[in-house]
C-alpha cells in the first residue's frame, strides 16, 4: 500500500513511542515540581495564617484572648501543613535532582514509597481541612441546641484570618489529592512498561 508514491510496509513503519513518552515523562516530572512547590508555599502560608493569629477582646473589664490553640482541629491543620509543608520541600529537592541527572524513571521500591508518602499526605491534608471547616462553621454560625454562641461575632478580625488559612490549606488539599494521581501515573507506568516488554518479546 502506497501514498504520494512512498511504499509503506508493516516491517518498515517508523516508531515514535519513545520520543513521545519522553515528551510525556518530562511534562509529568515539571508538573509534579510545580505542584510539589505550591504545597509547600500554600502549606508554609496556612500555617502561618493560622498559627500566628490572635485577638484580644475585653468583656466585662476581663480581656480573653482568642488562638489557635484554643481549637484542637485549628492545631491539627497548622500541624498537618507543617508536616506536608516539609515532605514537599524534601520532595521537591528529590525532583530536582532528578530532573538535573536526566533520571526518566526510577526503581519501584522508591516509586511505591514515594506514592505511599504522596496518599498519606493527600488523606492528612483532606482530614485536617475537613475538621477545620466544620470547627469554623461552629464558630461563624454558632449551634442554638447545644448554646454554642457566634464566636466570630466578638473576634471577627481572629476568624477572618483563620477563614484565609483554611483556604490555603484546601488548596493544599486539592494539590495534593492531584499529586497522588500523578505518583500513582508514576508508579503504575513501570509495571505497564514490563508488560509491553514481555508481550514484545514473547511476540518475537
């Protein structure tokens, strides 16, 4: 069978397969690195937001003073973005390194430990938004059946900056529940690549 006159035979098919895993190998390594940077930039900021806010109220002569401190699921976030914060700094230094020694792949011990670290992260930080969300919608709304009054009506100023770090933190969320898809695309690659080499070979 012949086009424009260039006979093309099933034995002389040119193959592109690895040029194109290459161009998508180094599309999923830079994705990885910048979404590995904004966790750790996001995660840096929530906790920050968060576990530097305060504010003083007077009631009655008596000051009380409002941190994060004084809700458990407000300290469970900043530790959980400082943790996740740190892991993505090592991580991303690991990438780095990677992308400057050319390395394509890497062994499957450290994939699997690597998509196991990325999962963990993912399930901490959803976790931790979660209860932080909900702690925060206590506060803003209050609950009249149990007598929990409107906290953030008295130290609004404290709540709107919690408000701000809850919303980094879900980014940090999201970007980690996408890093996991991308670790798992990693790791699963490799034992689809041995198959495609088995099946070739038991072709030949």
């Amino acid at each position: 069978m012949s086009y424009l006159g260039v006979g093309v035979s099933p034995g002389n098919v040119p193959v592109y397969h690895s040029t194109n895993l290459k161009v998508i190998d180094r599309r999923v390594r830079v994705a990885e690195l910048v979404l590995r940077c904004v966790i750790c930039g996001l995660g840096v900021i929530a906790a920050a937001l968060v576990g530097t806010d305060t504010q003083v109220k007077e009631i009655f002569t008596i000051q009380k003073k409002a941190k994060f401190t004084d809700m458990k699921a407000l300290v469970f976030l900043v530790i959980a973005n400082g943790i996740i914060a740190a892991y993505s700094l090592v991580q991303v230094l690991r990438c780095v390194v990677s992308m400057v020694r050319g390395h394509v792949l890497f062994s499957k011990p450290i994939a699997w430990i690597i998509f196991s670290g990325d999962q963990v992260m993912a399930y901490v930080s959803v976790a931790a938004v979660g209860a932080a969300a909900q702690s925060a919608v206590f506060a803003k709304l209050g609950q009249s059946e149990l007598q929990w009054m409107k906290i953030c009506n008295m130290y609004d100023k404290f709540c709107n900056q919690v408000g701000e770090g809850i919303a980094s933190a879900l980014l940090v969320s999201l970007s980690t529940v996408v890093l996991s898809c991308i670790s798992a695309f990693n790791l699963f690659r490799l034992y689809g690549g041995n198959k495609s080499k088995r099946s070739s070979a038991t072709r030949w």
